[in-house]
C-alpha cells in the first residue's frame, strides 16, 4: 500500500508532505498550476503562488502572510542551521527570485530575479531591485533601496515608489482571485 504524499492545490498547484506535515492554506490562496509546496509551510488568506514556484520547507519552516504574491519561477527554501524565511503580509516577490532564510517584513519587495542569503532582512517596505545579490545577512531598512551584485544601499525610497509597490501588491492580489474563480470553476 503506498501513502498519499501529494495533493492538488486551490488554483491547480500542488502540496507535499515531508516527514508526516503537509502545507496549510488559508481561505482564499491561489496555487498556480506547476507550484510545489512542500512540507512546513503556512501560507495566509489570499496570498498566490505563481506558476512554477517552489516553496521547500523540510529542515525548517517558511511563513507567507496574507496577500503576499510569489511570482513565476521563485525558488524560496531555509537553512538547515536554523534559518527559516518568514514573509509577513503584501510582500511582493518578482519573478524567478531565489529567496532563502531570509525574513522580510509586511510590504516588502523583491525585485525579479533578485537572491536573498541566509540571514538576510528586508524591513517594511523594503526594496531589494531587479537582478540584486542580497549576500548572508544584510538587512534592507525601512523605506531603503538596495542595488547591485552584491547589493549596496542606493538610496531611500520616494512617496511614489511606494505607491507603485503598493499597486503592484493590489494587482497581484485581483488578478488570483480572477485565476481561482476560472481553475476552480469546477470544483465550485
Ligand atoms: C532599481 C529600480 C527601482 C530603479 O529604478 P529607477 O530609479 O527608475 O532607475 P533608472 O531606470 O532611472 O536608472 C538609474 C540608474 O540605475 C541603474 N539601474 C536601474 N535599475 C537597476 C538595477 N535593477 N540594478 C542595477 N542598476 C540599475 C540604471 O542603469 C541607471 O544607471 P546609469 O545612471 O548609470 O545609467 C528598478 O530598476 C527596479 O529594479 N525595479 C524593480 C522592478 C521589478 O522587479 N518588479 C517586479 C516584477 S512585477
């Protein structure tokens, strides 16, 4: 007899367990189809995980807020020396981003194909750009820009910044609710 260690996800993704624990998904999370989550993750109420992304969380934990969005392609993983990866609440994280045990806090912002190390720490509303190299523990302040491989500081975010982040967030979370309505039109 074999044991069930896959399942479908709300949105088409999948979820593993590791050693006996399974994923946990509020209301509302969208997994897009070829996502993987796997073992101790939390993910909260309408977060998404986008197409190809995976989530690994077997020799620590990883935690998504609420609406915090996972673009296509990002790998986020832990360290097994204790580091998990806690995202907090409408944290945006761009496409085939490599994040790992890395703590970022609410309103956080991971520009595409950027990669945080162990230990690193992206305060509220944070910017890592497109492309940075966030290298073992770092920490972005609130409200700073960080650039380059390896990153460095560039300088503070403006109002308008800000706001395009907060755009950005808001889009991401209509466009999962527009995808769990036609994914799970059946299932409904
Ligand atoms: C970093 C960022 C915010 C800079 O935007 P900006 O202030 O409008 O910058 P500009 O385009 O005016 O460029 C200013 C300088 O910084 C450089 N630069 C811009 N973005 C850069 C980046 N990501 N990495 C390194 N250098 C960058 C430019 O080449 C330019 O250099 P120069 O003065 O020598 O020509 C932007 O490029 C970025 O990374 N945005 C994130 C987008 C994203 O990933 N979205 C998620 C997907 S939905």
């Amino acid at each position: 007899m074999t044991t069930e260690y896959h399942r479908r996800a709300p949105g088409g993704g999948k979820l593993y367990s590791f050693e006996g624990v399974w994923p946990k998904l509020a209301e509302g999370v969208f997994i897009a189809p070829g996502a993987r989550i796997i073992g101790n993750v939390e993910i909260g109420a309408g977060s998404s995980v986008w197409f190809n992304c995976v989530l690994r969380g077997d020799v620590e934990k990883i935690r998504l807020g609420k609406g915090t969005n996972i673009q296509d392609n990002t790998v986020v993983h832990v360290d097994s020396g204790g580091t998990s990866t806690l995202i907090g609440d409408n944290v945006l994280i761009g496409h085939s981003c490599m994040i790992h045990g890395t703590f970022i806090e609410d309103n956080g912002f991971v520009g595409l194909g950027a990669v945080t190390m162990d230990g690193c720490y992206i305060e509220r509303e944070g910017m890592v750009a497109a492309g940075a190299l966030l290298s073992p523990g770092k920490r972005v302040q609130s409200r700073e820009l960080w650039v380059g491989r390896p990153a460095k500081k560039m300088r503070d975010l403006t109002e308008e910044a800000l706001k395009n982040m907060r755009a950005g967030v808001e889009g991401y979370q209509q466009l999962a609710v527009k995808y769990l309505q036609e994914y799970d039109a059946d299932l409904q």
